[in-house]
C-alpha cells in the first residue's frame, strides 16, 4: 500500500443533492482532501452551495486538476447513465445500490476503467458497502449459520430516489420499518421465516403534482423491481406544508446478525449495527475514505472496478501501514 500522500487528494462531486451535500461537509474533515467543485445538471446558480459549482460540460477542461469524482447521483437512473460516461476521463467513486444491477454495474465500469487505465469504486456506502463486507466477514469466520440484514426504521435514500423518479411525483420520502418480533426470534436462536414480506414494511409519503394520477403513482411503486416488489407497502399522499414539516428528515442505521456456530451446537451471534443521524452525510462518510482508496490504487496503477470486498481496510486510513500496525497491540 502506498503510504501518506504527499498533496491534498483534488475532489470533485457530481450531482448536489443529500449525498452531494454530505461529501460537502464531510471533506472538511479530511486534511489529506480538498474539494475543487460541485457538478451539476442543472444551472450553477440554482445550486445551493457555497463551493465552487460547475457545469458537467466544465469537466472536460479539467481533468487535470481532478483526482478522483465522487458520484452523487440517484442509483435509479443517473448512476447508470453518468458513471460509464465519466469513467472514461476520471477515477470515480459511487454509492450505486441497486443491489440486483451491482454485478452488471460492476462489468461496465470494469470494462471502461481498464480501457482508461484508472479506477471506478462502486457501491460504497452502508448497504451495499460497510453491511454487504459485514456480512462477507461474518460469513467466512461463521460458515455454519445464517445472515439476517435489518434496516430501519428509517429513511432509505435509495427508495426516496426512485419513488421520486415516478411521473406526478412532486416530493416523496421513504420508510422502512423492521419487524422487531422476528429480530428478537433471531436473537433467541429461533427458527424463523426471513423474507421481504416478513422482515420489513415500507411506507411512502408523496406529495403529488396538482393533476397527477395518484393510482398511477401507487401502481408505480408498488410494482417497481428491485425496490418495493415483495414488500409490504404503504403509500401515502400529503400537501407540501405536512411534507417540509414531517418528513425531510434523514435517519436511518440497521443491522447485520449472522447467528452461526462454532460446533455442532455452540452459538455464536455476529452484529454489526449502525444508528445514523443521517442516511446521506454517514453515506458520503464512506464514499470519501474509499475515494482516499481509489486515489491510492490509482497512484499504484491497480486499475479496473473494485467494491468493498477488494480494497484492503488500511487503503482507506489516512494513517501510514507503519502508524496503523502500531495500533494493532
Ligand atoms: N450505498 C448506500 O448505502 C447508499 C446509497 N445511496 C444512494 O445515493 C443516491 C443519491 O441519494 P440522494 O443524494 O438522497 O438523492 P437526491 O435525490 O437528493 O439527489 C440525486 C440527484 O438529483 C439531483 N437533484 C438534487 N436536488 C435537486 C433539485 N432540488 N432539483 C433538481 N435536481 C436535484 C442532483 O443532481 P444534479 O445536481 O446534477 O441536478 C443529485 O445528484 C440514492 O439514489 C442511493 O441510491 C444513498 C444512501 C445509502
Ligand atoms: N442503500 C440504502 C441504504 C440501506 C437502507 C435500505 C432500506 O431502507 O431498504 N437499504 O439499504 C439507502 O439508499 O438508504
């Protein structure tokens, strides 16, 4: 592993929304990092921020002063339209999770990273990315056992994204709520059910365009692959006022449970469990130490795609392999 990095890793950002915001703020925390600007689809003086902001087309003029671009965008539809396209001229970091497209996602990338000689991280974050490298871990040290992933109850932004793709939707938020009966039943060493259905219930709020067709909407939540098919799902409309007042904000967290054994009969119960104030800024939190990582695999010419499960843990300390061994005592 290379060690400390003699300048400042140049950081761009795609896309400003709550995981745009959260690099943000979570790069001024970081000495080793400095943010160059926000790019954005829209009208640079629409964006709220306080940071240099620049069109996507400004990128082209400045590849050179960029180390790596961290992804903002909506897993739904903009990761899958703007990563392959920006992997060409710049290493990349993203959030995707859309669990069901990672290895199709993970093939594209790979393909376009290796063409340009540089690296694309994907799907870092919580879930996919600190929960799915819980659940790796868990699974090699306990291969007698099974995995149970709760989340909630919380704000999933992923889901938020989507249902905020839909035709009519103006606003939209939503919740997904674990079943703590069968988490408890898990822990006592029970045989349980675990399914979509059983584990956990999703609930929406929309606020609706004025002539939107709110069946439609329902309709289209309802049966979006990947997202809400499965699960038990509420969807409520309300006005704008309730939404701004009742549901713009972000917590979240869940679980990781691998109940496993050692022998035959001698239980062993593996948890790993995050409680966040913020969905998005904890998000950005992970998708700026594995941009630290992905510059460093870039400096060492380890090109290609990589996820979690491929970059070594001290890649993404600031801290030298000889500072981190000391902790090891
Ligand atoms: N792996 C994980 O654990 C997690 C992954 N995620 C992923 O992160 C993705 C992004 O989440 P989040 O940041 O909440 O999504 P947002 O909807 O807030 O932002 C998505 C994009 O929409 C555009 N946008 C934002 N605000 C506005 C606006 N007011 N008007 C017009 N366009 C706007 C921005 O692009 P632009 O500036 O170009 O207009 C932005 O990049 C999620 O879809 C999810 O897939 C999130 C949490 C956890
Ligand atoms: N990717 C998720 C992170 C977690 C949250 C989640 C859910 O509530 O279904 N699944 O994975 C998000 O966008 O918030």
């Amino acid at each position: 592993m290379t060690n400390r990095i003699e300048h400042p890793i140049r950081i761009g950002i795609v896309g400003y929304g709550n995981l745009g915001k959260g690099v943000e703020t979570g790069l001024t925390l970081h000495p080793d990092m400095e943010l160059i600007g926000v790019f954005t689809r829209r009208n640079p003086e629409d964006v709220p921020s306080k940071s240099p902001v620049y069109r996507m087309t400004d990128l082209e003029q400045m590849k050179d002063r960029i180390d790596v671009l961290v992804l903002c965008g909506g897993s739904a539809t903009d990761i899958p339209e703007q990563a392959p396209e920006l992997q060409k001229d710049f290493t990349t970091v993203n959030a995707y999770d859309n669990h069901a497209e990672i290895p199709a996602h993970f093939d594209i990338i790979n393909e376009v990273a290796l063409q340009n000689n540089n690296v694309g991280v994907i799907a870092t974050g919580w879930d996919p990315g600190l929960f799915s490298l819980n659940r790796l871990v868990a699974e090699a040290v306990l291969p007698k056992g099974d995995t149970y992933t709760f989340w909630g109850s919380g704000v999933s932004q992923g889901h938020s994204d989507a249902i905020r793709r839909i035709e009519g939707v103006k606003l939209g938020t939503q919740y997904t709520i674990p079943n703590e009966t069968l988490i408890e039943d898990i822990k006592e060493g029970k045989e349980v059910a675990y399914t979509k259905t059983s584990s956990h219930k999703r609930v929406c709020y929309v606020v609706a365009e004025t002539d939107a067709d709110q069946a439609a909407i329902v309709e289209s939540i309802k049966t979006m692959k990947d997202y809400f098919v499965g699960y038990e799902t509420e969807v409520h409309f309300i006005d704008e006022d309730e939404y701004e007042k009742n549901h713009t904000g972000m917590p979240h967290g869940g679980r990781v449970i691998r109940r496993g054994y050692t022998d035959e009969e001698t239980m062993a119960v593996y948890e790993f469990g995050l409680e966040l104030g913020s969905n998005p800024q904890f998000t950005a939190a992970v998708s700026i130490a594995y941009a630290r990582a992905a510059h460093r695999l870039y400096q060492e010419g380890n090109y290609g795609a990589k996820t979690v499960f491929d970059i070594a843990p001290a890649y993404l300390s600031p801290k030298t392999g000889a500072e981190l061994r000391k902790e090891l005592l």
